[in-house]
C-alpha cells in the first residue's frame, strides 16, 4: 500500500540522520574511553572523525597529528587547509562530506601506526562505514589504501576509483605529501576534481541487491 497524501521521504531522511548522528555520537564515547592499544598513553585526545552523518564522500587519512591531538579533531593542521583548499575546488565544505582517519589517535612523533595499532581501531572505522554508508570513500595516502587493497602501490593506484562492496574506493595521495613535495600537488587536484562525478555516478547507479541502502529499505517499507 502507497501512502498518497504525504510525501514521508524528508521525514524518515531526517530520521536516519538522526540515528547516524546519535550512532555516531556513541562511537565518539567509545572512541574517548578507548585503551585498546599503546597509543593512549601519549595521546591528549582521541580524534574520533566530524562530518556529515550521513555523508556521500568519506575521507579515511592516517592518524592524527600534533594539531589533530591538540584539538581532538581531524586534519586541522597544514595537511588539513589543503584538504580544505581541496574541498572548496570542488565546492563542498567540511560539513558536506565526513573525515577521520585509519587509526585515532597520535601515534608518538608521526611515526607510522603500527600493524597492532592499525588493527585495534579497526573496529570504529568499520562501525563509522556502516552508520553514515557513504557512497564514495577516498583513501588519503598509502595506508587507507592498505586496508581496502593490500600491497598496492599509491603511485599505481591514485587517481583509479574501484568497486568495493556497495561503495566506489577512490585513493588518491596524502594531502601532506602534495606539501612535501610540490610536483604532487597537479596530481592530487586532477584526482580529486574527478570526485563529483564519481559520487553524481555512485549515488545514481543500480549495483543491485547489495547496494540497498538503508534509506531504500525503510521507503520500501511504505509501499
Ligand atoms: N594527517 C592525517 O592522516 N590525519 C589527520 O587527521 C591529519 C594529518
């Protein structure tokens, strides 16, 4: 049975915003009480992630970084303004997409996270995936891309969205890297102005029965 007279999309849209945003906020708790790895002991906050709760693009960096540890949020250093410089080329804020990172806390002096490291955290990250079930997610460097796709290359791989689950994986290089070494930053432009038509796509298409999206299943629950 259709129901005519009203249209309930905007209502159950704001509905499932609001069960990311409580989900997302009960992440966040866990995510500050965390003690799962060594890294607690020098961190001065956990940087859970910030966005849109029910984001299309999602961007999964490393770690945090002295900024990021001081603030408790992600990318609000340099490598954060470019980020930022990058979302505007494209026209979106920070608020229009959502942000964090493989692991959330600071690992001592930016050294890499380490495979344990990693792996302790899996779980938010994987939690944050299902609540907001973005459409696109961007890689930010080669660790991202180590978690959907082992062993590859960043230099191979930037630039090449790919199908992985319902979603579109899209690497591109770390914004820090474009700062350490200029030549990159043509590359990490040319990347990401690709980006709206990636998800114009990704939101559009029909990947079938897998791709069913929360949203479809509690419209299809009016019909
Ligand atoms: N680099 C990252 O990978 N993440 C941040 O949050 C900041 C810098």
């Amino acid at each position: 049975m259709k129901l005519g007279l009203f249209d309930l999309r905007p209502l159950l849209a704001s509905t499932l915003q609001w069960e990311a945003m409580s989900g997302l906020e009960d992440l966040e708790r866990r995510v500050h009480a965390c003690e799962a790895c060594a890294l607690v002991k020098k961190r001065t906050n956990a940087v859970p992630g910030e966005g849109s709760p029910t984001a299309d693009l999602m961007f999964v960096g490393e770690g945090p970084g002295f900024y990021e540890d001081r603030d408790g949020r992600p990318f609000v250093g340099p490598a954060g303004r470019f980020l930022e410089e990058l979302l505007a080329s494209i026209g979106l804020t920070r608020s229009d997409v959502y942000i964090t990172n493989m692991v959330k806390c600071r690992p001592p002096n930016n050294r890499d996270p380490l495979p344990g490291e990693i792996e302790a955290c899996r779980p938010f990250l994987d939690e944050q995936m299902e609540t907001i079930s973005p459409k696109v997610i961007v890689t930010l460097g080669r660790y991202s891309l180590e978690k959907f796709f082992p062993g590859e290359l960043i230099s191979r791989a930037h630039g090449s969205p790919r199908p992985w689950m319902n979603m579109t994986l899209y690497p591109i290089y770390h914004p820090a890297a474009a700062l350490h070494n200029p030549k990159l930053r043509p590359t990490i432009m040319d990347d990401f102005s690709r980006l709206p038509s990636l998800v114009e796509s990704a939101t559009g298409r029909d990947t079938g029965p897998a791709a069913v999206t929360e949203e479809t299943r509690q419209l299809d629950l009016f019909e």
